[in-house]
C-alpha cells in the first residue's frame, strides 16, 4: 500500500514537473539560420586565407567579433611570446605522469602547451610540499 501511495505521488509530482516546461526546448529558428550565416561567412573567410588572426579580422570589418576580448588572448610562441595554456597546465598540476606522455613527449604539442605543463607540475609539487603533514620520528 505504501509503495503504490509512494509511486503515485512521484508520477504526479513528476507529471507537474514537466508539464509547466514545454517551451523549454522551443527554439527560434530564424535567429539560428541567421548565426550559422554568418559563422559560415566566417568560416568561408578563414578558409579562403591560409594564415589568418583575430587581429586581422578585424581590420577586414566585415565581421562583427565584438564578443571576443581580442586583447586578453594573449600571443602564440609563433609570434615571440608565451600563451598560457589551461589544458598543459591541469594535466601537469591534477596528472602529472600521464600528462607527461600527452603533453611533454608529444610532437603535436607545441611550446605554449609543453611550458604551461611544466608550470603546472611546479606548481603541483609546491602544492603537495605546503599541504603534505611533516612527520618527524625522535
């Protein structure tokens, strides 16, 4: 009796939870026709230039990437500078041995990746060196 009392409550409770959400997944289709424009004008504009920059983009003004913060994305290693790399720096930080083999030796890497790897396996062992308890045995 308790499980069917407990079973109908749950439908019911269920049956309200997702009947106020039908337009939930509603989606106006002439604002994605539109987007997919002008990614594809975009992606056409790349494709047509082999090396191609935010920066250049820009200067061409014929698409709008007020959006991205061209400033804030830093340099590549091409350019003479370093470009911190997230993804290096976690698998040195959080994974250090299996990192090693998916950043460090790889020849697909390229420097950015490779130095934000061995910054993060610094940081890492500065971390566990602060964190880790000190025994001392007399």
């Amino acid at each position: 009796m308790k499980k069917s009392f407990l079973l109908a409550i749950t439908l019911f409770l269920t049956s309200l939870t997702f009947a106020g959400n039908a337009d939930l997944f509603s989606v106006d289709e002439q604002a994605l026709k539109s987007e997919f424009a002008e990614l594809t004008e975009l992606e056409n504009f790349v494709a047509e230039n082999d090396f191609v920059t935010l920066v250049d983009i820009q200067a061409n003004n014929s698409f709008d990437l007020s959006s991205l913060n061209v400033s804030e994305m830093g340099t590549s290693s091409g350019e003479g500078g370093f470009a911190f790399q997230w993804e290096g720096f976690l698998w040195g930080f959080l994974c250090c041995p299996v990192g090693f083999f998916v950043v460090a030796v790889n020849k697909n890497k390229d420097h950015d990746q490779k130095m934000s790897y061995w910054i993060g396996v610094a940081a890492g062992v500065v971390f566990s060196a602060i964190t880790s308890p000190v025994y001392y045995s007399y």
